[in-house]
C-alpha cells in the first residue's frame, strides 16, 4: 500500500506502550500512537484512548487484548478498528462491533477463548472473513501474526477508508403552502409510535444499504432504542399498497425547530414521484406543529437527487462542511 497510515495502537492488560506489535507497525513506515493505559481503571484507559481518537483523528485503531475492548468502548465514529483477541466479555460493555472491522485471534490461545471472537463475529452480523485465524498464542507477537495485522489494517484502511464528504445544511422558516397530489392511489402513511428496534433496523439499512448508512446499525438494542423511542422522536412510514416503501423521521427535541433525522425511499419505490409526495406530507406535518425552523442536512453520499429535491421543496443551504468518513466515492 501506497500511503501511510496514522494507527491508534492501544495496549493490552499489564503490556507497556512500545511493544513488539506497535514497534512493527512503526516499522513499516507508519506513524503509530500508542498511549499509556492505566491497568486498574478502564474507564480512564477509555478516556485516554476517546481522547487521542478525537485529537488525532487515526486512519485506523488497533486493539490489542484489553485494547481491543477500549476500542469496542469508545465512540470511533467511522475510524475502521483492528481487534487482536479482543477482551470484551472481560471489560466494558460493548457487546458488538461496526461493520468496518476485522479481528484476528488464534485457535490456541489459552487466555481470551476463540469462541468469543466467532460470537462476536455473529452478534455484529459481519462476514466470516472479517475473523482471521493466526497465531500460536495470545501475544500474536510471531512473524506472520504480525504480518497479519499488518496486512489487517492496511485492508480495512484501503476497504473502508475514509474519503472527503461535502455535508450540506438546508432550513426552512415558514411553510411553502404548497399542494402535491398523490403520484398513484395506495399511499398511505403511518404513525409507528413505539417502533421496535428490529423493525427500526430494517427500514433503516433497507432505505439507507446504497448511501452507506451505517451509524445505527452500529449502536446497541438498548441505545438505539432510546433513541428512537425517545417521546420526541416521531417515525412515519410510508406503505405502498400495503407494503413498507419508505420512511420520514422527525425529532422534536429542541424547542421550536424540528430536525428532519432521516428520510428515504426503499430502492424499488426511488423514480415514481413518491420522494416528493413524503416530503411534501412530511412538510405539512411538520409544519402543523407551528416550529419557528425545519432542517436537515444531506451530503454526497445519499442519493444525487436528494439536495435537488429539498431545495426545490422550499429549504435553503445555510451551511456547508468538508468531512472525512468511511465510504466509497459513487459515479
């Protein structure tokens, strides 16, 4: 691989900052952060770690061990993560993994069991190929573990690195009053007051799979479900002769705005008209709450019909942002 990767390297239990593993990243020409980790507090070693993951914004973030369980514990955002026998049923309480992962263990190690890293593996739905098995022992201090987790991050990095994102903001301060009628009969939209977190994840990576929405697949059942059974937040599905077709979510948390969370078509539904229509009765339900501002933002990453359609509905762009996340740059 070509350039050179920032690596977060956080430590196993009772290991030091320069070990062999971060030494051999270093090797390699790669700039390696490698923090102290206090042994008997993980909650600061998670502090430490949240810190140089804001601070440095690292390419990727290997945990080794213990590591790998400060690493499950911290908000990475988008950051691909590199787990070495992962300690998570020991430490924190991180039960699963984003989709921009991959975890090598050996069958022989006789501290962290194998079998908790193929339960990880199912609990986070990824493939099996994001399992490696390597290594004699725990440490997977040997030269071809080594090797491997080389070989580890420069895959995830090349697979899900990150890529420059313009982030469009849009507001709407009155009503547009217009009127759209229906682009066929069989609309209709429902109320789901209490969703489950199941049926939630379904329309959520139904609607969003193509954009590469991913961050709510990530959190936990308990998590997300506090999010989207907060009293403020309303979820509207619209049904197609029945069937679900796509969804608008609003959240009424702040006074006097409300935020336009996420909305979308399932790919079958995207070209009939119908992303106008639920935007228009979304509009109108919105504005029945009588908010001083309605807003949202969009990026280069959803659908290129979707900052056309909101400005032609009425929003304005007040803002504009370049990040850096995950994601594949789509022709």
């Amino acid at each position: 691989m070509g350039t050179l990767m920032k690596v977060l390297f956080l430590h196993g239990w009772t290991s030091v900052p320069g070990g062999r593993k971060p030494t051999y990243l270093k090797q390699h020409g790669h700039e390696v952060l490698n923090p102290a980790l206090p042994d008997d507090d993980f909650e600061a070693a998670v502090r430490i770690a949240q810190s140089d993951s804001d601070q440095q914004r690292p390419d990727v973030i290997v945990g080794s061990s213990r590591g790998g369980a400060v690493a499950m514990n911290i908000e990475s955002g988008d950051t691909p993560l590199v787990l070495l026998c992962p300690a998570w049923k020991r430490w924190g309480t991180a039960t699963i993994v984003k989709t921009e992962t991959m975890i090598l263990h050996s069958k022989q190690d006789d501290v962290i069991p194998f079998s908790e890293s193929e339960e990880l593996l199912r609990l986070s739905r990824l493939p099996h190929s994001a399992l490696v098995e390597v290594g004699e022992d725990h440490r997977l201090a040997d030269p071809e573990p080594l090797a491997k987790m080389l070989e580890a991050c420069e895959r995830v990095v090349s697979e899900f690195g990150l890529i420059e994102v313009a982030v469009y903001y849009l507001e709407m301060l009155s009503h547009s009053h217009r009127s759209l009628p229906a682009p066929r009969e069989g609309l209709t939209v429902l109320y789901v007051q209490h969703p489950s977190v199941s049926y939630y994840r379904f329309l959520y990576d139904a609607v969003g799979r193509d954009y590469q929405w991913t961050r709510k697949l990530r959190c936990s059942e308990e998590k997300l479900a506090s999010m989207i059974q907060h009293p403020k937040n309303e979820l509207y599905v619209l049904h197609v002769d029945g069937s679900p077709a796509g969804y608008a979510e609003l959240s009424r948390r702040q006074t006097d705005e409300i935020e336009l969370v996420q909305f979308g078509l399932m790919p079958n539904f995207i070209g009939q008209g119908l992303g106008k229509w639920l935007l228009q009765w979304t509009m109108d339900r919105v504005w029945s709450y009588e908010p001083k501002r309605f807003w949202l933002h969009t990026c280069t990453m959803d659908h290129e019909t979707a900052l056309p359609l909101y400005q032609q509905a009425g929003f304005t762009l007040y803002d504009e942002q370049r990040v850096r996340q995950v994601g594949t740059v789509r022709n």
